[in-house]
C-alpha cells in the first residue's frame, strides 16, 4: 500500500482531533469485515490479534493509521486471501489517506502552507468523495454499490463515518482560512483544493462565504483563472446554481486550450492515469494526454440524467471525450449510452447546447457503425 497515509500518522496530535484521526479507515475496515461474513472475534484470530485491537480499529480509538507501514501490507495481504474484493482494499488505502487529511484539519495547530497535505498533490475523485464522506454523509461510489452484509447487524448501526457537527464546523472553518491566506501562485493548489472542499459546508454562511471568493483574485494566469472559475462553478452547482456551470462550459471550455484542459482534468479525476500529479500543470499540455479514455467514458455515461445538476458539463466532456477519442466507438457505442441518449433528447430538462452535442453524439454513433 502506498506509504502517503501512513507515515505521516503524527498530522493530528492536538488532543481533541486525535480520537477522530481513524474514522474513516475504521468505519471502511468495518464494512471489509461485514462483507467477509466474519465477526470482530473471527478477525481478530485471523489476524492474530485481540478482539479489542479489531473493535479499536472500527472505531477510531486506535486510528488504522497509526499501524506500523509493513504491519499494515500484512494485513492488507491477509485481507486479500480472506476474499476481500480489490476495489475494497483500494477503499481503505484511500480512506486512510482521508483520515490524515481530517486529522490535519482538526489539528489545534495546523501546518504551514508549506506543508499542508491538502496542497501536497492534485487529489482524485476515490479520494475526495471518501474524504466528503463524513463532512456531507454522502456516500462514495464504492459504499453505495456494495451489495448488503451476508451478517445481519445487531441494532442500530451508522451509515457512515460519523462526525460530530462542531468538528464539521471546525474542519470547514479551517477550509476556509486556508483559502483565505494561501495567497501566492505557489499556494494555488493547496487554495483550489480548500475552497472545492468548502463547497460540502451546509450552513448557509457559506454560501455567502462562496460568493466573496468570487469576487478576489481568481489567479495570476491563465490555468489558474479557469481552474477557479471551474471549482466556483462546481461548488454554485452544489448548492443550487445550476446557471453558473452551464456558462462556464459555454463561455470558458470554448477553444482548444479550454477542451484540452478540461478533458486531461476530469482524466485524472476519475483515474484514467496511475501517475499522482503535484501541480495543475499537466492540464496545461494543449492537447489530451496519452490516457486511454474508456474509464472516463463509462464515468460520463453513468451520469446523463437529465435531472443532474452537472448535466451541461458531463454532456459536453462526453462530447468532447468522443471528438478527441473516435476509436471508441470503433466497436460500437457502449449499451447504457444507447440507452440514456433518448431519455436526455426527450427531456425538456436539457438544455438547448447539451441537446446540440447530444445529436452530435447521436449521430457520430451513426458513422461509426455505417
């Protein structure tokens, strides 16, 4: 497992975000377990392990982060020959990760801007929706597919990571500071990546809050003014504002360089590419990079609805993605877009450019298949 999680197990030593510096791989941990079909007394012989060692794990009170590197890749290993399926183990990694961002957050006394984990690579989506988990109580991916524990569960039992609403309040307001102070170019990305973080905070301060960061320095050049453009509008469309998302597909992915960056953003996002990115430099290329784009292709296609409030923005990347990437249609168009092409043609929901880029598709299907 990779080391990023772990070795820095000391990001949350003020002594009110220690308790909470295992919450997510815990709560992760526990769905492992349940979905083995085993009991904390099975894995804790399995593991050779006290049953208190598994219950702290689940919980947090002994955060899974604090486990010794090659002690853990014993356990991972373990894990994996009792059946655990891939994608959950990839779970954990990532939840773990979420965990030492959220200790850091909680921190009494949080790092520099120098060595702030959230500006120290360009997050992808496993990541963030699992860090987002217990900030909203939105369920990753990864959680909401996974089919019901063969054990029933014994009374009432949480949905997901649970985190107090003051350390909700705390881990928002710290958010926020961040966006606030990291000021210089060489901060932007550890900015960019708070403020799309802020965009979880419920309370309707921070809507107010969101719409000041509108109105300030969006960035020194170019890839910066559209990567602020493009978190605001994600975050507008978050609470509500799905008017300010289809203007910046219309009026800011309008040329080359645009469509370029956008298409090699949402690439990484959804983990087109194995190689982790520390700048937003690489969506700056001018062209998409050499990523295959089938992943890609079945994340877009999952989300045309109609009733999405990112619809303009999957329709035109979809459309971009099949310009940029004719071969994949080469052996036809995929069943489930064949299926939801209809269904977003036929509503009046869509608007005027996505219905535009949808006969596009529509029709590019045509020829591929003439």
């Amino acid at each position: 497992m990779p080391t990023r999680a772990r070795t820095t197990p000391t990001a949350g030593q003020g002594t009110t975000s220690r308790p909470r510096s295992g919450l997510i791989s815990g709560y992760v941990f526990r769905l492992i377990r349940e979905q083995l079909d085993l009991t904390q007394d099975g894995l804790a012989e399995q593991f050779a392990v006290s049953i208190d060692t598994i219950a702290g794990w689940e919980s947090g009170r002994r955060p899974l982060t604090a486990v010794p590197v090659g002690q853990m890749l014993v356990h991972r290993h373990r894990l994996l020959h009792l059946g655990t399926p891939p994608a959950l183990l990839l779970a954990l990694e990532r939840a773990m990760e979420a965990d030492v961002l959220l200790a850091s957050a909680l921190d009494d006394k949080p790092p520099t801007a120098a060595a702030d984990p959230f500006g120290a690579w360009v997050m992808q989506r496993d990541l963030v929706e699992i860090l987002a988990w217990p900030l909203s109580n939105h369920p990753p991916a990864f959680a909401r597919e996974l089919p019901k524990p063969p054990r029933p569960r014994r009374g009432p039992v949480a949905a997901g990571p649970e985190l107090p609403a003051d350390e909700r309040r705390r881990v928002f307001d710290r958010l926020q500071q961040t966006v606030e102070q990291a000021r210089n170019p060489d901060q932007f990305l550890l900015r960019r990546q708070a403020l799309y973080l802020s965009g979880y905070d419920g309370r309707p301060e921070a809507a107010e809050w969101l719409t000041r960061q509108q109105r300030k320095d969006p960035g020194a050049d170019w890839l910066s003014q559209w990567l602020t453009a493009r978190s605001l509008a994600s975050v507008a469309t978050r609470h509500g504002d799905r008017e300010r998302l289809a203007h910046f597909v219309q009026q800011q992915v309008d040329d080359d360089k645009a469509e370029a960056a956008n298409l090699n953003y949402w690439a990484y996002w959804v983990g087109e590419t194995q190689q982790i990115e520390v700048t937003d430099a690489f969506m700056a290329a001018g062209r998409p990079g050499p990523w295959p784009g089938r992943k890609l292709l079945h994340h877009l296609i999952t989300r045309l609805d109609p009733r999405h409030g990112y619809t303009d923005l999957y329709v035109h990347t979809l459309w971009a993605l099949l310009a940029a990437r004719p071969d994949l249609l080469r052996d036809g168009a995929p069943a489930q877009l064949r299926e939801r092409l209809p269904v977003m043609l036929d509503s009046r929901e869509v608007s005027a450019s996505a219905r535009r880029e949808l006969d596009s598709i529509r029709y590019a299907i045509r020829l591929a298949e003439a």
